[in-house]
C-alpha cells in the first residue's frame, strides 16, 4: 500500500524544506524573492541581483515566473524553468529559457515544440548545447544559432525515451532520464518499454455529459516489468549505441546511471524481486558492460530511504564517486543497520566508513577534501535526528556535530566547501526555526539570529507526550500522545488511534505539528480526545534492519498485530475508555484502518479508511513485489495481508473514502471491497469523490467537505469527552 500521505505531507514540508540553493564554490546561496534571483554572499550576507526582472522579461512578453533554475559552471549562461506542469506528483513538465550573461540575452528553448511540454533541460558541460525530453523523446538543440536535432523518433505514450513510466516514477524516485557526457559529445538516456503493460482505466463522469476514459499504464504485482535499456547517443551522428547487460531485462530494474568519464558508465541492475543489486561498468562506445559489484538481501534492497526528500523536484539519487574515481559510495545494510561504504571502482576493496549500531539515515556532504562525510542519524532516539560526521577514510570514530543540549529534529543544507551550512530545527513543542552557521566552528553567522536566540519565541504549548508500549509479545514501540485540555486522569475518554504502519512512512517523529489532524474540523484537544499514533515493526524508524525488514512478505499481519497489540496495552490505561476506540488513515494508512477493524474488531470499534488498497493484488509490482514477493510464488502470503480477506468480520463503525480519480491507489478497490461487505451484509458509510486523485484535494470546496465528513462521523460514532 502507499507511501504518500498528503495531510501529513504538510508537516514534512515544513520541516524538511528545499535545501539552500548553494553557489559551486560554497560561499554564497540563491533565492527566488519578490519575482528575482538573488545571490546572498557569506558570511557577509551582503545581497546582489543575479537576474532581474528586466532581466527576465522576454521582448514583447511577460515576465518570467522563475520554478527553479540552474547556473553553467563557468556561470556565463542561467537556465530557467517556468510555466510548469504537474505529471502525477510533480510539476515535471513546463518552459526553458536560456539567459546569457554575456549577451544579456533571453531565448526560449523547444520553440517548435507545444508550450509546457519540455523535461529536464540540461546545458552540455561545454555550454554549447541543451538537451530535453518532449513528448517522449530527446532533443537536442543548439545555443549558438537554436537549431533542434530529435534524437528519438517513435516515442509514444508507452515508449519512452529520457523520462520514466508511472511505477519507475512512483517507485524509483526516476524522473530525469538523461544525463550529458562529461565531454558533451554523447548523451545517455533510459528508454522504457511499456507497450506489454496493460492500461487501468480511470472514469471521469464529472467534466462532460458523456463519460471519459482515462487510461494509465500500469504494472500491477505479477505483472512482468516493463523492460527498460540504457542507450548513448552521439549528438553529432546521432547513433546510438545500447548498453548490454546479463539478465532479462523484463525481470530486473535499471534505477541508476552515472557517468565516470567520457569512457566509462556506471549502471545499477536490480533483479525483479529487488533482492540482488549489481553495478555494471559500462563501454558507451562498445556497449559492453561488466559486474563490478554485487549484494543480496534476503528481503529486498533500498535504494533510498524515506528519510530522503524523494519528492524534492530536484531529487536525484547519484553513485558518488571519490579517489579520482577511483572509489564509489555505496550505502548497505549487509551488517544490520544502514551504513556507508567506499568501494574501488573494480570492487576488489570495500571499506567501512560508519560504524556501529546505528543507521545513517541521509548524507549531507561528502568533504573529500578534509576527509569527512556528514549526516544525519540519531543513534539513542528513533523519534529525532541529528547531524554527524566521520572520517571518510574509514578511521574515525562517530562525531555529533549537533549541539547535544537541544533536542528534536534537525537537518542541515550544507555548502560545497563545507564552510557554510543551514540549520533548520524543530520539535513537538518548538516551531521550526533555522540559522546559518559556520559549519568549522559550528557557530551562527549573527548571533541575533542564532537557534538558541530564537527558542525562546519559538516554544509553543507542550502538547505530545512521548512514551514506549511493550506488547504481550516483548516488542517495544515508540507512540505519542496528545491528551484532552483540561485533562482529568479520574475520567475516562474516547481514543483515537492515527496509523501508517508499512515501510514508507513513519509517524512518531519529535517534531512540530506531528500530532496535528489536519481533517479534524477543531480542536481535537479541547473536545476531549486522546489522539495516538505507534510505530510498529516495518516502519522506517531507524532501528536497524531486523526492525524494518520483519514485515518481509507479512505487510497485513506482523504491522497490523504490532498496532493491535500495542493499542490493548494502552487501553489498559485507566483514563482510556475502551467502548470508545477510533483508528483512522490515509493510504497505506487506510489499508491498515480497514485491517485493524476487521481482523481486531474487539479492539476498534470506529475506522475512517481514506484512499486505502484493500487488496494487495490491485497495486504495483514495483512496491508491492519489493516487500511481498511474487503472487506466482507466495500468493496466499499477499491474500493473507489485504483487509478484503477480513472484510466479513467488520462488526464497529467504518467510513470508507477514496477519489475515483485516483492514479496511485486506483478507486477499483474500493468497488472490490464495497462488494464484499455487500456480501456479507456489512452495514458501513462511503463517500466516493468525483474525479479526485490520491490527495482528494482538487475541486471547489472538496477540503472543506472531507473535513467535515471526517469530522461529523467521528463525533457520532465516537463522541468526545470524558466520562
């Protein structure tokens, strides 16, 4: 079931905002302000334009609305992306110009192309060229006189050139599917097969009298993989050559490519299951490839984490070369916990940079040159995190480069150099804040703007209670707890118990606005709730992983008999009324609402399920096959784990929600489940909204009204107040 949770997406964005955009040589940073770019030099903080709104007004036009932007090495030419286009998650898609501070001229790029439809432009390393994807195919036009060469010529709707399908995307973090040759002379770029995947179909009935169809090419668990090959063309004779590698390539994943050099590619290969990762070297000019580097996981491998913001829109998971390129960075957790490793580029030698246990949960900077690494982890405490260093040579010990006299979340957007770094904190009961520091001395830039300057007006009431629940079984968890205002510990009150529970999202984090119920229309507080919220095994709490990967192919049961073993000890709590017990989720979380209240209806006695995968054979394979395996092999495994298997012992309250228009977890699921509740002659509320996506956001008043349908049916079903 799914990752994304939209209303708790706001607090992340809060907390876990855009790094600073660095300057190449790390002693200054840019921002977007009031329609101009400007640089801000360090540590003076004395301000300059870098492009202004002359600047970016083209002759005879608007002015630009700046996205985001990148600058040339040699900074002579900006490139700036503008009107842009949401395609699924992200605005991936809109408008580049190329500004030339030498000329002090703007140029449009593509502009025989449809407005909003050009991808991940890139300027040639040279500056010569700019390379993007339109329409499912790569072009690559001239800077010099504006000439467009189409290097792919039959990309379609399910054959994709540069750019990636829906699963690649969703589950990949692969957006961006092109990356120059360090020479400029080549381009390498994925191209995606989809022509074998059958379509969903999505139905909108609410935009004409007659209805839509929306198809979404869509690779369901046991659906073989749409293949995927790497090609590298020469942007002169525009021939392209396709890399070779062992394996099929429908039963096995290509989520990684970088560039060494001009004669050399590195391409990571996962195996269907995810369980087998293997780095090629590559020949761009032969096509040739060889195994330089293996693991197995006995669940499955990740590339990256949620601890990463994967939906940064300029995210990109890289292979970090060091030594020279000598040497790679590779994260494992072939010794239990997450930790970072320098491998030589044959594979010959692996070295351990951090050790003990505990997990590296991201990297913030690779200094190569004062031989450190920095990044973030929190060793004591799976609900904070922390920025560390070590030496990047494997011979250091741990070192907290966080004051250790404040505790909560942090994170760090760190300079080039290693000079310079933003330091952004918040916790439950402190609002986030952030200084700029000198990263040498670990000391604000101002003292008026220091973070302990400002903690004092940055504290706001203490509301979450943070505590540890020990099951019958021996397992301990992390919950938080919010208690009604005015709280009397001789009455009882109606708890209300918010769940994620799989392997893309945690939910007890020490930081602000975590206990927040953004569909509760009040005070949840005032009104006399307990609001709880656990993370069981499988979550990504940073606990090493035994903890993470224990759900392997039991997503269903081991989370859901965590939750429900946790939610009886706490409702053994004398202040906690047991006849009124709530659980609610969205997404993932949903599917473990409907779980909860099917398989533990003794339990909760009032479920709010929001855009919930009720059968586990309707989602991805990607997603779905990484941590339950292959409905060929194990299907009773994925049966056991869907709440439709339960539906039938629904006994308490449930509202069932879900947009029809839903790309992610597709609305059949809620058909599937209504029918069997149907069947079982299950009495329950559903509220389907019209064409609305995974985030149930779109359209005139829909917040509004899932709020207050959220809300009113809580309040029947389980009435606040203490008794």
């Amino acid at each position: 079931m799914k990752k994304l949770i939209f209303l708790f997406s706001i607090i992340s964005v809060l907390l876990n905002a855009q790094p600073l955009k660095w300057a190449q040589d790390g002693n200054s940073y840019f921002q977007i302000e009031k329609g101009e770019v400007i640089q801000i030099m360090l540590p003076s903080n004395e301000r300059k334009t870098l492009l202004s709104k002359s600047d970016l007004t083209p002759q005879g036009g608007n002015t630009l609305a700046v996205r985001s932007f990148s600058i040339t090495p040699d900074g002579s030419q900006i490139l700036i992306y503008t009107n842009t286009v949401k395609v699924w998650r992200l605005d991936t898609k809109g408008d580049y110009w190329v500004y030339n501070r030498k000329t002090k001229s703007l140029a449009k790029l593509g502009r025989s192309l449809p407005a909003s439809s050009l991808m991940f432009a890139k300027i040639s390393p040279d500056g010569l060229n700019a390379a993007y994807v339109s329409g499912n195919n790569l072009y690559v036009e001239s800077l010099l006189n504006g000439s467009i060469k189409q290097l792919t010529k039959d990309g379609t709707r399910k054959l994709i050139y540069g750019t990636f399908d829906w699963a690649y995307e969703e589950e990949f973090a692969c957006r961006d599917g092109f990356q120059w040759s360090p020479d400029s002379k080549h381009i390498s770029f994925w191209s995606i097969d989809a022509n074998q995947i059958r379509d969903f179909y999505m139905i909108n009935n609410t935009d004409s009298v007659y209805s839509q169809v929306i198809p979404v090419e869509y690779p369901t668990i046991g659906q073989t993989p749409s293949p995927a090959k790497i090609g590298v063309v020469d942007i002169t004779s525009e021939k392209t050559n396709w890399l070779r590698f062992l394996g099929d390539p429908r039963q096995h994943y290509l989520p990684r490519m970088e560039w060494l050099t001009a004669s050399e590619l590195f391409v990571q290969q996962l195996n269907r299951k995810q369980n087998e990762s293997k780095i090629f070297s590559c020949n761009p000019e032969t096509g040739e490839s060889k195994v330089v580097f293996s693991e197995r996981d006995d669940a499955w491998i990740d590339i990256y984490t949620p601890w990463e913001n994967v939906y940064g829109l300029e995210f990109r998971h890289k292979l970090t070369f060091i030594n020279g390129g000598k040497e790679f960075l590779w994260l494992s957790e072939k010794d239990g916990w997450r930790h970072l490793y320098r491998i030589s580029k044959d594979g010959s030698k692996e070295t351990l940079i951090t050790k003990g246990d505990f997990d590296l949960m991201d990297i913030r900077l690779v200094d190569e040159k004062n031989n450190y690494v920095y990044f973030l982890a929190s060793p004591t405490n799976a609900t904070q995190k922390y920025l560390y260093k070590t030496k990047l040579d494997g011979k250091g010990k741990l070192e907290m480069v966080t004051p250790s006299d404040i505790s909560g979340t942090h994170d760090y957007s760190i300079s080039p150099n290693g000079k310079f770094a933003q330091h952004r904190f918040s916790n439950s009961s402190t609002k986030p804040i952030s200084e700029l520091i000198d990263l040498t001395t670990n000391k604000a830039l101002t003292e008026a703007e220091s973070l302990k300057n400002q903690l004092a007006a940055a504290q706001d009431e203490k509301k979450v209670e943070f505590f540890k629940v020990k099951t019958e079984e021996g397992i301990e968890m992390d919950a938080w707890m919010v208690k009604p205002t005015n709280f009397d510990a001789s009455k009882k009150y109606p708890i209300v118990f918010y769940v994620y529970t799989e392997p893309w999202g945690a939910n007890v984090h020490d930081q602000y606005g975590v206990a927040d119920n953004y569909l509760y229309n009040g005070d949840m507080r005032q009104d006399g709730y307990l609001y709880v919220s656990i993370d069981n095994r499988g979550t990504p709490a940073p606990k090493g992983r035994a903890w993470r990967k224990s759900v392997h192919k039991k997503i269903g049961i081991v989370n859901i008999r965590d939750q429900a073993l946790a939610a009886k000890e706490i409702l053994k709590f004398a202040y906690v009324d047991a006849e009124r017990t709530a659980v609610w989720g969205w997404s993932g979380g949903g599917s473990a609402t409907l779980n909860l209240m099917f398989q533990f209806p003794e339990i909760y006695k009032t479920g709010i399920a929001v855009a919930a995968v009720a059968n586990q054979l309707t989602y991805d394979n990607i997603y779905q096959e990484r941590y339950m395996g292959l409905p060929q092999e194990n299907l009773a495994d994925i049966i056991a784990g869907s709440p439709i298997t339960y539906a039938k012992n629904l006994k308490g309250n449930l509202l069932y929600i879900h947009g029809t228009g839903d790309d992610n977890v597709h609305y059949a699921n809620a058909e599937m489940l209504v029918n069997e509740l149907i069947k079982h002659n299950k009495q329950f509320q559903f509220m389907p909204y019209p064409n609305r996506t995974h985030g149930i956001s779109e359209g005139e008043g829909t917040s509004e009204h899932l709020s207050t349908l959220y809300t009113e049916y809580l309040r029947k079903n389980c009435p606040p107040g203490g008794r």
